[in-house]
C-alpha cells in the first residue's frame, strides 16, 4: 500500500502548540513532515508572474520558500497551521499559501464548472489548522476553495484552542426527567461530550429545587448549555421564567449555545425559535455559541416501546456524534451542525408517501400509545 505523503506547515511563533499538531497526525498512515516556518525567510509574494510566463515554475523570490515547492511536488495533502485575525487567517499563514502560485500555470481550463489555472504537478489536498477566534464558518468555504484551485478536496479546518473542559447543560423542558424527551437528547449529547473527555453538569428546570443552583452555575461558568423543546412556535414559558430571575450582569464572560428540538420533523418549524435563542446570549452577557436545530423528537419518550426504540436509536446516536462535534469545535457553528437539522421542508414524494401511507400508520401509532397510557376516549374527541 502506497504511503501517502503529507506536508504540514507550522507558521505559529511560538512552540505552545507542537504537542497538539503532532498528535493530531499520530495515528494517521502517512509519512508526515512538519516544517516550522518560523524559522524560514519567506518572503510576501509580489504578483509579478515571472513564475508563469518569464521562468515557468520558478519564483522569482530567491528566499527559502523553494525548499517548500519541492516538497509540495511530492505531497498529496497540505496543511497550512496559523493563528487567525479578523476572524480569518493571519498574515504568516495567508504568505505561506499565496507563494504556492508556481504550483499553478497560466493555462486556464473549465474545472468543476469554473475557470481555474491548470496544474503544474497534481492534484493537492488542504487542510486549515488555527488558533484564536476565527469564523469558522468563513474559513471551511475558504479552505474548500483553495483545495478546488488545487484540484483536491479540503481535508477539513481544525481549532487548536481546547474547548472548555467542563459544561453546564440545563435542560429548560418542563417535563420531569424520567418524561423528558430533552433530558434523552441531553444525555446522548453528553455521552459525546465524556468521550472527548469534557465532563458536564445538569440542572432539570422541571424541578424547582434546582433553580437556585442553576442560577449559580449559569452565572459562574463560562460554557453553557441551554436544551430545550419547542412550545408553541418557541420557547416553553417555564424557560423564559427562569431566565427573568438571571442578574443582568455576568462577572465573567461566557459562550452560551442552544439545543433546540421538537416533534415535527422540519428543520423551518424550528426557525423562528432558534433566532429567538440566537438573541439571547447578548442580552444574558454571553457570546453565542450557535444552535443546534433538529426536528422528529416526539418518540424519544415512548422509547420502552421495542419498536420504537429502534427508530429512535439512530437519532440519540447522532446527537452523540454532535456531542463529540461541540467537543471538538467549541460550538454549534460548524458545518456538522448545520447539515445535523436535515431537510428543512417534507420533499414533494415525501409529502406524497405521507399522504398515502404514513398518515395512517402515524395515527394507528399514536392511538397504541394512548391505550399504553391508559386513555379510553377517541384521540380527536370535543369534550367542549
């Protein structure tokens, strides 16, 4: 099996992060090499195009960056580690990419629908490794187009700033536990958390024994989670209570994110709750850390039911794989989050088969489920 050969460029600094870029190729089947650029004169590149029309391939910058070019000639990924600024990736890393022009020629063809330069070599694959606040979202469409223009694919964008270590999670359902389908989808989600290593602590808002706790954590820690499901178009209105009794100011600065559910499986029924929730962080003295919207909770808590534990195992399981995500990335702004709702509206032979078929297996369940909770009564009765 052919080794795949993997070029990694350290523009940071200082060496605070060598430990964790090395363990993050560890246990890949690659030949690694880690180049610190610190340690190299590379130079800004001027744009004057020798490299493509005076001496094809060849910078016209006589500084270090050549013993880079001829080690990309023989990579299959590359990856560029930098600190971010402006939200975006500094000037140390954006210097090191915008001198890989000679890999390039001046010859343009049509590629994925769009004009590009052809290669000079063969196709690279790149991969974004950052410190420091960057807009993640922003830098996974930068990286996407830059493995484009190599005719490769991203390899993905990495944070190296540890997510916090511990995470306050209240589950703002006014359900009681044992009844919560948001207390399920809490602890699938912390399942992921502790397999990452990140420990949490819950607060039920069913229980008010615990309000006076949870307003202490709320207010002392600096990572929260708030899950809850959807009520009438947004939130329930124990939740918006329990927020009233918040003090107005923070002495510390958090990142309060959001797990938002409900029971019909559309990701727009969801929408106008989650930008109420994107609104609050500010107004709480938090910074937003996103919302993770997901439709199609309504079973979780007929789980004791044999089959409807097996169509509702492959959700709890994906809310675990979202846990192992925040772990990972520090919030609900990746692209995994964004794809983890689904569809937004039921597609058109969706709504056909539901019409058809489903309506009526829907209606048989919810009739079984009413017998199991003892109900005698029709299910669309007018007691009024």
């Amino acid at each position: 099996m052919t080794i795949k050969m993997t070029l990694v460029l350290n523009t940071l600094e200082s060496d605070d992060c060598t430990e964790q870029i090395n363990a993050l190729f560890a246990d890949k089947n690659e030949e690694i090499e880690i180049i610190n650029t610190a340690d190299l004169k590379i130079m800004h590149c001027m744009g004057c195009n020798n490299c493509w029309l005076k001496t094809p391939g060849i910078c016209a910058i006589k500084d270090d960056y050549e013993i880079i070019l001829k080690k990309l000639v023989a990579a299959e990924n590359f990856w560029v580690v930098a600190d971010t600024k402006f939200g975006f990736i500094d000037y140390r890393g954006k210097r090191v990419l915008d001198r890989i022009v000679p890999m390039l020629n001046m010859y343009i063809e049509i590629r994925d629908g769009w004009e590009r330069h052809q290669l000079r070599y063969h196709p690279l694959n790149f991969g974004f490794i950052y410190k420091g606040n960057g807009n993640r979202e922003l830098l996974e469409e930068w990286s996407m187009r830059v493995a484009r223009n190599l005719a490769g694919h991203s390899l993905g964008v990495i944070s190296l700033d540890k997510a916090a270590e511990h995470v306050i999670i209240i589950n703002g359902s006014p359900r009681v536990k044992k009844n919560s389908n948001t207390n399920k989808i809490i602890q699938a989600f912390a399942e992921g958390l502790e397999k990452a290593g990140i420990t949490h602590k819950l607060y039920s808002l069913s229980n008010h024994a615990e309000w006076d706790e949870a307003r202490e954590a709320f207010m002392t820690n600096d990572n929260i989670i708030i899950a809850v499901p959807l009520f009438v178009e947004c939130l329930p209105s124990l939740l918006l209570e329990f927020l009233s009794t918040l003090p107005t100011e923070r002495k510390q600065p958090a990142k309060l994110s959001f797990i938002l559910h409900g029971g019909f499986d559309e990701g727009h029924q969801l929408r106008l709750g989650e930008k109420f929730l994107q609104s609050l962080p500010a107004q709480l003295g938090c910074s937003c850390g996103g919302v993770l919207v997901k439709g199609g909770s309504f079973l979780l808590r007929n789980r004791e039911n044999s089959y409807i534990k097996k169509m509702t195992d492959k959700m709890l399981a994906s809310y675990t794989t979202m846990g192992q995500s925040f772990a990972r990335n520090g919030s609900f702004s990746s692209s995994e989050a964004k794809k983890f709702t689904g569809f937004e509206k039921n597609p058109k032979i969706g709504i056909l088969l539901f019409n058809l078929i489903f309506k009526r297996i829907v209606k048989k369940n919810f009739e079984r489920i009413a017998q199991e909770w003892g109900c005698t009564e029709p299910l669309d009765r007018k007691p009024y």
